[in-house]
C-alpha cells in the first residue's frame, strides 16, 4: 500500500469507505503535519505514525473530529485532489448540524416510545403472574418467568429451564408443543442478538426484558420420543405411499441409529431421515 504524502488543507475532499462515511470535507487541522512518519503494518491492515489530528464533515451529515493523521492516510481512506470551497465547507456543516438535530429529535421520540411501552407492562393486568425486576442481563428473573409462561401456555408439559452460563437460557423437553410454538413465546426474553459482521454481542433496548428479565441467548432444544417418532414414519409413509412402494417400512432403531441417511427416495430428492425428521419436528406430541 502507498501512503499519500499530500498535504492536508481546509476544504480537501476525502473519501472513506466505513458505512457511515463516505464522502467528505476536511474543515479542521489540529498540529502539524508529518506524513512521511506515516508507515503501514500487518500487511497494510494497521497504519501509525503523523502528527496531526483531522476533522471532517461527511455527504451524509456524519462528523468525525480529531482524526489521527495517519488513520486519514491509512488503507480505509482516499484523499482526493479537489478542494471545496469555504460556502460548501460551511454547507456541509449546516447539513450535518440538521442531521444530528433530526437523529436527537428521532431518539427523543423511541425513548419517549420505550418509557411508555415499560409503564405499560408494569401495570398490564394480564402479565400480573409475572415477576417484574431489573434483572435485564443475567437471566435469572427470565428463566422464572418463563417457567410461569410455559406452564400456563402449555399445560401438563413438563420443560426444563436452566440459567446456564453468560446468561443464557436453555429450555428443554418432550414432545408437546413445537420448538416454534415455544420459540415465539419466549423469544421475546432474549435482550440482544450477535453481530457476525463486527463480532459482537448488540444489546437492544427491550421494554419486556426491562420489566420482566432478560438473557443473552434462549435455546429452545425439544427430544422426541419413539412414540412421536412412529407416528411422523407413519405419517411419511401414507403422504409417500406412491414413491415408497415396495421399501419395507423404517424402524425407529433405524432412525435413531442415522442409518435411513442413506435410504433414498424413489423420485424425491431427499432421504428418509430428513423426510422424517422434519415431518416429527412439526408434529404436535
């Protein structure tokens, strides 16, 4: 990678390719400038070195003040030959200002949404069975609030709820209802999902698990019985009668054992296991 040795002024366009930048304007330097200090590593991924500090106002209304000189050279940016003029820097300033106006006005208003959403459900009769805390991030009040749910949603089931480590909830049991059916009941105690892109584990402001708990992570993981599982073969060999014609019927050792993997279809493109397995998975036990 070449490091640009131009010379940073008021009103030099810049272009950065994060999400949230784009193109634009230099309207500050702090320091002096040392670009030939400015040296890559890691084959180009790290840059350190400079001297000054750097503002820009972004096309989009985006600010990021004091850069380091050497971020504003590294591998991420582009600085471009043109320079804007004293009316467009102060343009692009006015922009910005009425963007982070409206993006206040717009977190104002899901704040305002959000504290009415929690008064709401700390005075809702119908979740009066509940246990309202401020347990949001351990899963210990949620773990026993989706017990209470469970029971009343699902009577005569039996599941298993254990708080398991980082505050993740595992719900476990047999038969009964379907993982969606549980899933969408108790979806609503998990506080945040994992972000693959930046590897990192988002928190979402919830009202519910504000009130009533939340946890990291909740598994939904149901066992099936043979009972179930006789009666989802019996249910793929009557809906396939036609394509099984003549194949001696699948036991439940068989599937058990993974071995029906290897029994293909007449006409399907799909094995018995996954035929079965996905006919149990919807069966209500």
């Amino acid at each position: 990678m070449t490091i640009s040795t131009q010379t940073l002024v008021i009103g030099t366009r810049v272009y950065c390719a994060l999400h949230y930048c784009g193109a634009g304007i230099v309207y500050a330097i702090h320091g002096e400038q040392r670009p030939d200090t400015v040296q890559t590593f890691m084959g180009g991924a790290g840059v350190s070195g400079g001297s000054a500090r750097v503002d820009v106002v972004f096309a989009n209304g985006h600010q990021s003040r004091a850069l380091p000189e050497s971020i504003v050279r590294g591998i991420q940016w582009r600085i471009l030959d043109e320079v804007a003029s004293a009316s467009e820097i102060a343009a692009a300033l006015a922009h910005a200002v009425c963007v982070q106006a409206q993006k206040r006005a717009v977190e104002d208003e899901v704040k305002a949404v959000h504290v009415a959403e929690v008064a709401r459900l700390q005075g809702a009769p119908e979740f009066a069975s509940l246990t309202q805390g401020d347990d949001r991030y351990s899963g210990k009040l949620a773990a026993s609030n989706i017990r209470t749910e469970l029971r009343r949603a699902f009577p005569g089931v039996k599941f298993s709820v254990r708080k398991s480590s980082h505050g993740a909830v595992n719900v476990r049991w047999t038969d009964g209802p379907t993982a969606t059916e549980v899933q969408e009941l108790v979806g609503k105690y998990k506080r945040g999902h994992f972000n693959g892109m930046e590897d990192i584990y988002e928190d979402e402001r919830s009202a519910w698990c504000e009130v009533f708990g939340g946890a990291q992570y909740v598994f939904c993981d149901r066992d099936q019985s043979d009972a179930l599982i006789v009666q989802a073969i019996e249910q793929v060999c009557t809906e396939y009668a036609g394509n099984l014609s003549g194949i001696e019927p699948p036991t439940v050792e068989a599937f058990r054992a993974g071995r029906l993997s290897y029994a293909y279809v007449p006409g399907l493109n799909d094995d018995l296991q996954a035929l079965i397995r996905s006919t149990a998975v919807e069966l209500r036990g």
